[in-house]
C-alpha cells in the first residue's frame, strides 16, 4: 500500500509539458481552474440517489436518450437546423469518434485529404490506419478549395475516391483560423460535385471571443448526406470525462452505432452521460461556456499584446477569433525545430509545426497554446521566446 502521505501523481505525467520551472506554451489543454466542481458534484449527487441504478448499468449502443435529445435541441439554438435522434451519436470524446470514423469510412491504403496544417494527433491516428494522406494548404480564410478542386480532379484521373476529408473549421489546431463562410459554401459544393464525405472536428466552435462563427458545415449541407460533425465536452466542460458525439447522417450513425465496439462496451461512458446530461438540463452548459470564453479570451488578449510588445519586427502571427492557439510565421531563415530547441534549453517550451504536416513542412512556424499556461506567466514567456528568436535570428 503506499504511504499514508504519499503524494499525488502528476496528472499530466507522460503529457509533454517541459521541464520544471519551465514555461510551456505546448499544452492545449483546459484551465483546470474552470471546471465546475461544484455543479458536477451536485449533478454526480442526484444522478446516483435518483438514478443510479440505471446510470451504472449498460447503455444502448447510441448513448444515453436525454444527452442525446440535449444535443439535438443544442443543435437547433445553435445553428438553426433541426436534426433527429437518428443523426445524433456519444463518444469517448473526440478521439474515439474519429477513430470511429476510421474504421467505418476507411481501410488501409485510403486516400484521406488534410489541412496543412493540421492536428498532429490526427494525423498521427490516420497513420496507424495505414492511410494515405493528402495535404491541402490553409491560408488565413482557411482551407484553400482550389486546391481541394485540384485534388480531387487529380485523384479521379488516377481512379482514385477519397475516403473522405477531415477539416478543422473553426479556430484551428494549430493554426487558429476559420474557415470563411463563402469557403465553406464553396467546399461543399465540391464535395457534392466530387461525392466526398466532410468530416468536421469542430471542437473548439463554441469557444468564440468575438462574433459568432460562420454557419457549421452541417447545418449549411442542405441534404444532410455529406459532412460528418466531430464534438467535445472536453473543451467546453472537462477534458475528464471523455465524452463526445458525432452528428451525421443516419446511414454513418448505423454504421458506428453496429459497431462491434459499441455492441461489446455498452455505450460510450453511460455513467459520465447521465451526470452531464443532468449538468446540462438544469442550465449550467451556457453560462459555462460564456465563462471560458472570457478566460481564454483575456489569455489570448494578454498574448496578442505581448507578442506586439516584445516579438521582432520580422514575425507575424495568426489572431485567433476563438480556441486555445496562435501560430507564429518564421521567416525563411530561421527553423522552427531549431528554434524550439533553443526555447526549450532557456526555459521556455512550445513546439514546432514540422509535426502537424502529413507530407512536409511547418518549419517556419510555431504553435503557442495559450489556454493553460498561468495568464500571469504569459509576458514572461513571450519575452523569453521573442530574446530566442532574435539571437538564433543573428547567428
């Protein structure tokens, strides 16, 4: 047994964070000081008095009915658009969802198209599924479809189908930018022409500082039969819980609610599903997520303005409207793996975009997170990356 004082385990152990001491702008991860504790107990509280006997049990292999109904009806303030049960799916989060998706759409040796950039950890999941991957530029309206266009014509004359195309269109990882409305409606119309599947990993969309996002893909596809929507309460309540969703059309719901994953493990996470669904039913969901938007929005805010302070005049950086990211542009002599090296040895971590490239590239730009640093470390930080970039940019 251990000790009766013994300490607490890091709860990030294993997650890269840099040294200790260490200013690290590496991790997207919540402000754990923003999880409501309070309400989750009580939520935790009544579900076991009132229904535990059923929260603890097996769920269907869809998820629990009200989380679901809760979404849908989400769905509908949000965006206006109304949907059914039968396009509404839990997760084990995000992940499990695109892992899903994987197995249901894809097969080893697809053909899968990506932003470039784009999440490291995706590309990193499509890998392990033998996939081949295809990268499209992004610029600072978002995906760029011409070259969508360019793509897929080229795949056809080679007889190829993309599996489908995974974008992240609001405040992307890593880049921070949204995709514009005409882009959107412009991507879909693609899609439609070419009959490729869009998934959408749009896990950052409610956190929004400044005016709404455009439409969500989703709700501007006006047959419902062509994007796939990836969403997370990790994000928006607490990255813990593991627990996610997708909105499709009926058929890819089938497809992943037949599962031989979902048959065998009972629903994804039915007793977590419960407490949050009474967590969102008694109100707290919105108020929420207005409080994390003022958090993130005012660490952005103190970043923006201590990269204007501090950074040479020779950088420049996206100016997210929303999400945890800015991504810094390196100029052509400087390298971004180099550059975090040299960071990283005077106290400062943050990671370079050659990682978030499927097929190359990203070694002129940096992703800084700003969600979980300190907000009081954030000036410090910069100024210590900024003095880096000069010297390796004098060397």
């Amino acid at each position: 047994m251990p000790a009766k004082n013994a300490p607490l385990l890091d709860p990030l152990s294993g997650v890269q964070s840099g040294r200790p001491g260490t200013i690290s702008f590496v991790l997207g991860l919540p402000d754990p000081a923003t999880f409501p504790l309070a309400e989750l107990e009580q939520a935790t509280r009544l579900t076991l008095a009132q229904t535990g006997e059923i929260a603890l049990q097996y769920a269907p292999e869809q998820g629990y009915g009200r989380l679901i109904d809760f979404l849908i009806d989400k769905w509908r303030a949000d965006e206006g658009a109304a949907i059914t049960r039968a396009n509404v799916t839990i997760t084990l989060g995000s992940t499990d969802a695109v892992n899903l998706l994987c197995r249901a759409l894809g097969h080893p040796g697809s053909v899968v198209l990506v932003e470039a950039p784009s999440y490291r950890d995706t590309l990193h999941l499509f890998r392990d599924h033998g996939f081949r991957l295809v990268q499209l530029p992004v610029d600072d309206q978002g995906l760029q479809v011409d070259a969508l266009r360019d793509s897929l014509d080229g795949l056809e004359s080679e007889g190829v189908k993309p599996s489908f195309l995974y974008t992240i269109p609001s405040f992307q990882n890593p880049s921070g930018v949204t995709l514009s409305l005409a882009r959107r409606r412009e991507l879909l119309a693609a899609a439609r022409e070419h009959d490729l599947l869009v998934v959408a990993d749009d896990v950052y969309r409610d956190l929004c500082f400044e005016a709404d996002p455009p439409p969500a893909l989703g709700a501007l596809d006006p047959t419902g039969e062509r994007v796939i929507t990836v969403g997370s309460f990790s994000k928006i309540l607490a990255a813990g819980l593991r627990l996610g969703w997708v909105i499709a059309p009926p058929a890819v719901i089938d497809r992943l609610v037949s599962s031989g994953v979902r048959a065998m493990g009972g629903g994804a996470n039915p007793f977590v599903s419960h407490v949050v669904a009474r967590f969102c039913a008694q109100g707290h969901l919105q108020s929420h997520i207005a409080h994390l938007c003022e958090v993130y929005r005012r660490r952005r805010d103190v970043m923006l303005r201590a990269l204007e302070s501090h950074m040479p005049e020779f950088i420049s950086w996206s100016r997210p409207a929303g999400g945890y990211f800015i991504w810094l542009n390196l100029p052509s002599l400087l390298s971004a793996d180099r550059v975090a090296r040299a960071a990283d040895e005077a106290g400062i971590n943050c990671l370079s975009g050659t990682g978030f490239y499927a097929r190359g590239g990203g070694d002129d730009h940096l992703r800084l997170a700003f969600s979980y640093v300190p907000i009081s470390k954030i000036e410090e930080g910069v100024v210590l990356l900024a003095q880096v970039i000069a010297r390796q940019h004098s060397s």
